[in-house]
C-alpha cells in the first residue's frame, strides 16, 4: 500500500482531530485520532499491535508535535478511547500502555474483551468450532480456520479499564456516545460538534463484516441494520472520519448506500437457497476463490446473513429430521 500521511480536521468549534494511518494487518489499513480541545487530548483506537502498527502509531504522535507545532505528547494525554474491542482497533494498547497512565474508555459491552481477553478468546473460539462443524466444514477445515481465527490476537494480553461508556454519555464533556452494535457488540460513534467518528460502522469503500448473533450477542446483520436507522436522524454532521478508508461527508447517503448493500447481500443468500444449502456450501457457491482468513471472514457474513433469514421464516431446515436426531448433522437451508 502507499504510503500515507497525517491529515488534520477542524470541528466546527476549532477542536483538532488528526487522522493516523496505521497498517494492522498487511492488507487492511486503519486510523487512530488523536482529538485536541483546547489542553485536552485523546487518543481514539491505538491499531492492531502487530506489524508497523506501534511505530507508525508512535511515529504518527511524534509528527503531529514536530510538524503541525501541537502541544501533544504521550504523558500529556488525558484519555485514550476505543471506539469497539477488535484487535485492529484496540491491540496496540499493550503498547500505549507502557508511554501513557491515561484511563482508557470503552463501551461496557466491549469491557471484557479487554480485561478478560484471554478467557474471551478461548470461549469464542469454542462457540466458533460449534459453528463451523454445523456449517458443514470436516474436521481437518476446521482445524485449519480456528487456528487463523487465534492467530495474532493471542499477542494482546489482558489489562485493566478505568471508565465505560453507555449510549447518550458525554465522555469528558466531549464525546457525544452512541452506541451501534451490529459490527461489535459495544462498538460506538463519537460525536465532536459537527464531526461524527463513525469507526466500522459508517464506511464508503469497505466492506463491513458482519457475524452471527448465535457467535457473539448483540452483533448480527439485524443489529447492524437498526443501528444504521439510529444514526440516520443525526443533525448537524458535517464529516464523518470511520476506522478505515476515506471520510465521509453526506452521512443520510452513506446509509442509504449500505442499506441497499446489505438489502442485495440478504437478497443474494436467500436466491441462494432456492436449493438446500448447507452454509459451507453457500460460501463455497459465493465465494469461490477465497482462501486464509478472507474465508473464515466470509463464512462467518454468510452465517450471520442465513441467521437474519431464518430468524423471519424465510428459510426452513430441509434435513430437519436429521439434524434433530444427531448433534453433529448440517443444517441445510432451503428458501421458503
């Protein structure tokens, strides 16, 4: 990838929102923001921890004192917030943890992940074996994806949070909290006066993953739909800057935009189905050329789509007598 440089945003009340390109994993680039009022500063999601994800981060926070002349430094940061506990947002924390005492915020949905990560890493990784054997995958398949699944966010260890955020907050007088579980369970936008940090929720180029509910509560496409509706009616916003990609300046169109999406891609999965379906077959049928971790991130959206379905009767078990009778029988999907 290019590379890219720091970019400076003003709100409409003058506050200063820098925007940090960090690379969390080898294809997929994402941005911290560090948010300056005033003798306030915050930092917003802190990258993966892996890769050059530390050093850009540090060296992005040593650029923005030496090249835009902020008064900013590591012991001078008054709050880090993680805007949803996935490891490309919130890993380099072990790191920051070691320059900084500031108290880290994060939704109280999302709080576990940090402070328990390794027991949530253990049990999501059991809930996700369940899934895939259901989903069709022999042994050896499944194997192979539990253990891309852990790979990487076994780094992160676990460490205290000072503060939780819950919807309609105001975090330091500041940060204007809604919470949008869909993507994640706590994951949040932050409002700053005409500026909305919209993290994976509101993107314009990226695709948004999406898991099953039966995975992990609170996530799922019927969340992620109803909290695209909460945002919609949000006065005043004028840029939205997400976790990945470009900003975003006309919000009502970006949902209109992923709501279509999302409409095509349950559209999609339910012609699928014409015929019985297991949901390995299903990705196998969509996505025919995926491979490594895009399959498992592939299976997963296909399983949380299929959930959206069966959960309005618009699929039925076809082979509900052999699923009922074995433990380990597939479900396959059919259309009603």
């Amino acid at each position: 990838m290019a590379e890219e440089t720091i970019t400076r945003f003003s709100t409409s009340s003058g506050i200063r929102i820098y925007r940090i390109p960090v690379q969390v994993f080898p294809s997929l680039r994402a941005y911290a923001h560090l948010v300056v009022a005033d003798d306030y500063t915050a930092l917003v999601d802190t990258g993966s921890g892996q890769g050059p994800s530390d050093e850009q981060l540090r060296a992005g926070m040593a650029a923005i004192a030496d090249d835009w002349g902020e008064d900013v430094s590591w012991a001078g940061l008054d709050r880090i917030v993680i805007t949803h506990a996935h490891i490309d947002h919130h890993g380099g924390l072990n790191m920051v943890r070691q320059l900084t005492d500031a108290p880290i915020a994060v939704h109280e949905l999302d709080r576990r992940v940090l402070i328990h990560h390794e027991e949530r890493l253990a049990l999501t990784r059991f809930r996700l074996g369940i899934f895939l054997r259901r989903a069709g995958f022999d042994e050896t398949h499944r194997m192979r994806l539990l253990k891309m699944y852990s790979g990487g966010k076994d780094l992160f260890h676990s460490l205290p949070v000072q503060d939780v955020m819950r919807d309609g907050d105001l975090l330091d007088g500041l940060f204007r909290v809604i919470h949008v579980p869909g993507h994640c369970p706590g994951q949040v936008c932050l409002q700053v006066d005409d500026m909305l940090l919209t993290a994976d929720h509101v993107l314009p180029g990226v695709a948004i993953f999406l898991a099953p509910e039966s995975l992990t509560a609170s996530t799922g496409v019927d969340h992620f739909l109803q909290s695209l509706r909460k945002i919609a009616p949000i006065k005043g916003v004028n840029l939205c800057l997400g976790g990945h990609d470009r900003p975003v300046q006309d919000l009502p169109a970006a949902i209109v935009r992923i709501e279509r999406t999302q409409q095509q891609r349950i559209e999609r999965i339910y012609s699928a189905c014409r015929e019985p379906q297991s949901i390995s077959a299903l990705t196998r049928s969509l996505y025919p050329s995926i491979s490594d971790y895009d399959e498992l991130l592939a299976i997963q959206k296909v399983g949380a789509y299929v959930e959206y379905l069966d959960q309005r009767g618009m699929l039925e078990v076809a082979n509900l007598d052999e699923v009922a009778e074995n433990e380990l029988g597939v479900p396959r999907y059919r259309a009603l």
